[in-house]
C-alpha cells in the first residue's frame, strides 16, 4: 500500500482525534482500510482513497473513525484504581460534602462501557451499597459504535471472562435467554448518563466533576494534545477533584496544580482547593 494512502488516513484521524499512528505504525492500519473498502464496496486501497479525497459523507467520517480508535478495554482493568475509588477516594469526598448531593463521575473515554461498570461494581464490593447509592456517572466516548455498545450494556462470554471475576458476574448481569450475552442489570445502567464528546473539540464544563477516569487515553496523544486536553480535565474538575489514569500514565511533561496522592498502592491526582 503506498504511503500516500497511509499518511491520509492517518492524518485525517490525527486532525480529528489526536490519536496519532506514526509511519512505524502504518501496518496498523492495514485491517481497518480493508474494512473500510468492504464497508463502500471497493476492491482496491486505491479506490477508497480516491473516495474519500472527492467527498467525506458523515457516514464515511463517523464509520472511519469509529475503527482508527482504540476501544481495548476489558472489565475491572488494573484493579487497584477501582479499589482506591471505593476505599479511599469516596469516602474522603463523602466526608467533606456538607449536602446530600450526587457524587458526580466522568469516564470521558468510556469505549464499550467496561470501565463504568465496573466503577460501580467497585463501588458497592469494595466499598458498600450506600457509596454506590451516592454516585452518579457520565460516560462519553468519541466512537459512536462504542457508546451504543456501552449504553446497551451486552457482552458476550469472552468479554465477560476477561477481568471479571465469577462472583461479579452472577450479582451484577442477567443471561439473555437463548443467546450467549450477558445484560448488565437495569439499576447499574439507570446511573449513566451517555453521550459522544471530542476531548480536543467538544466545551468541557466547569467546576463539574468530583472524579474524571482518563485512563489509556492519552498514551495516543502527542505532548501539545495531551497538555490541552488535561488542562481542560483540570478546569471540568471540582477543587479537590480526582483524576484518575491508567497504569504508566502521568503528568510527565505537563505542569497544572495537581498533587498526586496515593490510595491503596494507586496513584492519582487530586486538584488542589
């Protein structure tokens, strides 16, 4: 495949995402072009690339980019955030609320929905029934095929083998009869709120959230990207707001007013009051 192809796919998901796929990491894209040619009925990479330079329908847009994101994601991953978030995060903030108000969580690159299940499955196992009565999340993604899956709440058996433990899997799902798909229960998804949202285009609001999951996003930005997008993390935050990465994920390279603090051998960041 020439170059040329490689380099338009890759900046017109670069331009609307910030993801960023290198010339090294050109072979990635090898699946996602193919999937793409069979979705327009095209034979050859030269031919989906002559359809996209002439005109880009919103179909076009939204199915490409839908796969040049990275939705891996899996159920209870790197548990040790989940574990500080119910035994150390929300009861420090129940702890200062002078009103009963909801606690309010964003998962701002939800995927397929994994991640804010498990929040709440977290909630209530390693914290108790009355901390998960307390909260309230919103989960966006910029794939619109992800968040369908996530609000819809169905995994088949393999997703649901990976990360979740047995127990979990009984209290918290609903077998669909005569199909192999497992339904998270209705009063685990009558706490999210779901919604698209670009973390590089979309108005973030102010003052919102007392805890933002970033978790295995930014590891696909570049630096500029990455600091604009924390700074606007920064701002959506309550004072005295967390915000969460994933496992090797830092502020390396970024200066805000954040200080880390530790909760059950996880690191996250607290912004400062």
């Amino acid at each position: 495949m020439k170059d040329e192809i490689y380099k338009f796919f890759a900046d017109y998901v670069f331009k609307h995402s910030g993801i960023s796929y290198k010339p090294g990491d050109y072979y990635r894209l090898d699946s996602r072009i193919m999937t793409l040619m069979r979705a327009f009925s095209v034979d050859t990479p030269e031919a989906l690339y002559q359809l996209y330079v002439q005109n880009i329908s919103k179909e076009m847009h939204t199915l490409l980019i839908d796969l040049f994101t990275n939705n891996e994601t899996y159920f209870m991953r790197d548990v040790k955030p989940f574990k500080a978030l119910a035994k150390g995060i929300l009861p420090a903030l129940v702890e200062k609320m002078t009103l009963p108000t909801p606690i309010q969580i964003w998962s701002c690159a939800c995927s397929t929905g994994q991640e804010i299940y498990s929040i709440m499955m977290a909630t209530e196992t390693f914290g108790s029934s009355e901390l998960l009565s307390k909260i309230r999340i919103e989960a966006t993604d910029l794939s619109t095929e992800a968040l369908a899956k996530a609000q819809k709440a169905e995994y088949n058996g393999l997703e649901v083998q990976r990360g979740l433990p047995a127990n979990l899997l009984i209290k918290y799902f609903e077998k669909k009869e005569d199909q192999e798909l497992w339904s998270v229960k209705p009063e685990l998804k009558s706490r999210v709120t779901f919604a698209q949202f670009n973390l590089l285009k979309d108005k973030y609001p102010i003052n919102k959230y007392h805890i933002v999951f970033c978790r295995n996003v930014l590891i696909y930005q570049e630096i500029e990207n990455k600091r604009y997008i924390l700074e606007k993390i920064h701002d959506a935050l309550k004072p005295g707001g967390y915000l969460i990465f994933g496992a090797g994920e830092s502020l390396i390279g970024v200066t805000l007013p954040f200080t880390q603090v530790e909760f059950e051998g996880a690191y996250v960041y607290q912004k400062k009051s």
